[in-house]
C-alpha cells in the first residue's frame, strides 16, 4: 500500500510545481502563507495527498483537535496536500504541494513527492521558505534565490543565496528534483526576528511577487498588500513602548536603506 493518496490523476499541461512545509522551512509561517494564497487565488483542486503515518512522530507533530459549532470534537492530522490549477492567460498549469515538514525517513517521502511530479510531467520546481534575519517589519522582505535555472534567477531582483549548513526538507526535494532533471528555483524570504511568532504577510508578499515574476502570472496581490499594512501598523503599536527594541528597528531600516544584507538565524 502506497502512503502516496491519488483522488483523481489530473491531465496537465507542462506543470510547473510550487512546494511550501510548514516548520522550520517557514519562519513567520511566509511560506505556507504565500502557497495557500496562490491555491486560493487560483481557485486550485485538491487531488492526492501523502498518508502521514510512515513519516510523522505523532509526539514532536501531534494531530490537533478542534470544535465543531462548540461541540462536536474533530480531529486533524498533519497535512501533506496536492492541489492543481490553471492560472488565467497562462498556457500552463501550476501543481501545489502544501503540507508539514516531516519528521521521519525524508528520502522516502522525497521519492513520493518527485515519482509524482515526474509522473505529472513537471518541467520546473519552485519551493518556498521564509527565515527569521535581522530586517525591520516596515520594509519589504529581502528575497534571495538559488537553484539551477540560472538563468530565470538573474532576471529577477534578488540576491543568489551563499547559504552552506542545515537544510530543511524543501532542500532535499529541491537536490532530488535536480537530479531528476527539472529545473528548480528556491526562494527565501526574510521574516523579523522580533516577531518570529506572527505571521508575517510581508514575507508572503515577496514570495509571491517573485513566483509572479518567474511565472509572469500577473496576480491580484491586492489583499496581501493590505494585510501587510494592518501587519506593519500593529506590530510598531506592539513596540511603540519599549525604546531599546524601537531603538533597535530604526537601526535596521537604516541597514536595509542602505542595501546591507541581514544577517541570518
């Protein structure tokens, strides 16, 4: 029995794949946010999903139990979702894998996910990821990229990632999908440290300006952009009171005014 769940195999035509996991991939949880926008905004189809019992420890990654009309308890495990659609004015179709990163035996689960997209015909892999940095909440979210579609990459207004050490799943995907021949594209947003708990809607924003770019999807961001300004207004009221982290953001808009790079967490 394959832990791999198909409703109904779509037909597509020359898919790209867009990956986001909730977890340590996801600071300020921007990635997961600009994936679920795009599905939405696309109005995208769910249509297979991965079976979490091989891959998660229920322990570290426990279901969550909800109430329904304050009364009725249901029970959610953790997600690792499929969806597909058709952009408008596009003539390709977009694969959605938006889930948590797993716990347990990552090379397996890798498999699933490239035999899939491999079997789904996808040319290019994008994968999502947002970090906590030293960036001010009220400046746009600094973008880096990586990945061997180079030549996508220098079209677009962002830094190449320099980045060596611990990678999260989206980076052992991003490798396997590589090697299988697709092209691949990493982004990584910047999120505040400050608050690493909230979620951040400017990452968001910049990944999905980036995608747009990439993909020349013309998207309505109009929604993000306002969740950003409720975001920007409610965080400095957070902090208006405490000079020394007020102090402290004003440093770094003069850092990110002059093009310093943040340092990474």
């Amino acid at each position: 029995m394959t832990a791999l769940k198909i409703v109904s195999l779509p037909k597509l035509k020359r898919p790209v794949m867009i990956i986001a996991f909730q977890g340590w991939n996801d600071g300020g949880q921007g990635a997961t946010l600009a994936a679920g926008y795009l599905a939405r905004l696309w109005d995208a189809t769910h249509f297979a999903e991965i079976d979490p019992e091989e891959f998660f420890d229920f322990q570290a990654t426990r279901p969550q139990v909800s109430l329904i009309d304050g009364e009725t308890r249901a029970l959610t495990w953790p997600e690792n979702a499929f969806f597909h659609a058709r952009p408008d004015g596009q003539n390709h179709d977009v694969v959605l894998l938006i889930g948590v990163e797993p716990n347990l035996r990552w090379r397996s689960f890798t498999e699933l996910v490239v035999g899939l997209a491999r079997d789904l015909g996808v040319e290019r892999v994008i994968t999502l990821g947002s970090l906590l940095a030293d960036v001010p909440h009220t400046r746009p979210a600094p973008i880096t990229a990586s990945g061997d579609d180079a030549d996508s990459i220098d079209r677009l207004d962002v830094d190449t990632s320099r980045y060596e050490g611990p990678t999260g799943i989206v980076g052992v995907i991003q490798d396997a999908c590589r090697r299988a021949g697709m092209k691949t594209v990493s982004f990584w947003a910047a999120v505040p440290h400050y608050v690493s708990l909230t979620p951040s809607p400017r990452a968001a924003l910049a990944l999905c300006e980036r995608v747009d770019q990439l993909l020349g999807t013309d998207l309505d961001l109009e929604e993000l952009e306002q969740a950003v300004d409720s975001y920007t207004e409610s965080v400095s009221e957070a902090v208006a009171g405490d000079e020394e982290t007020t102090s402290y953001i004003e440093a770094l808009e003069r850092q990110s005014d002059s093009g310093e790079p943040p340092e990474e967490y």
